[in-house]
C-alpha cells in the first residue's frame, strides 16, 4: 500500500482577488485552476476560509495524494496561472504531514495497538 502524504498550505488572498466579484472568481477557477486539477486526479484537495479565525491566512488548502510526483507537477501547473502568478494568492507555507505516521513505524517494529512486542 502506498503512503499517503497531505500537505496544508496556508495561503494569504490578495487585494486583486478580493476586488474580483464573486461571478468572476468562479468563471477564474473554472477556466484557470480546474483544468490544472484535472491533470493530475491522484491529488485532492479540500480549502478551508480562514480569515474569519486567523491573522496570519486567509484560507488554507489541504492536499492529499499518494503519487508525489502528480503533487509536485499539480503545484507547478498552478504556478502558471494566474492563482500564484498575478498573484491572487500568496503561499505562507506548507506544511507536509504523514497521517498516523507512528503506526506505520510501530509496526514495522513489532508493537501492537496493545503497546506488546518492540522493545
């Protein structure tokens, strides 16, 4: 089985994406930011608004796939558009993660979920 990796970016809007009405925005995401997202399926993604909670983002993107190779190449087609180019967003960070990361290893080191074997 492959590993799943997720990765949260933490993005900041920008005043340009802000002046566009909500109309324009769609019509952007569905010519510009679909079609790149279409390229790779082996990723998802789930955006989270955070303005409401934060200082620091605004909104903030979660990314799942077990192929990073697709992630990598979805990220660098997004940068070809206008979403990271104008920009309309700006990238605050990324943080990758592996989900329950310790299971795996625990496992492969011979300790059950009951806390037997290992050491």
């Amino acid at each position: 089985m492959s590993q799943r990796h997720t990765f949260f970016m933490m993005l900041r809007s920008a005043a340009d994406w802000l002046k566009l009405g909500r109309a324009e925005r769609q019509r952007f995401l569905a010519e510009q930011v679909r079609p790149v997202f279409a390229r790779y399926p082996a990723v998802t993604m789930r955006f989270y608004d955070a303005e409401a909670f934060s200082g620091r983002c605004t909104d903030i993107a979660v990314f799942e796939t077990t192929d990073l190779k697709a992630y990598t190449f979805l990220i660098d087609g997004l940068r070809d558009t206008p979403f990271f180019s104008h920009p309309y967003f700006e990238v605050l960070d990324i943080v990758p993660a592996v989900e329950e990361g310790y299971v795996a290893y625990d496992r492969a080191h011979g300790v059950s979920a009951d806390g037997a074997g290992g050491d």
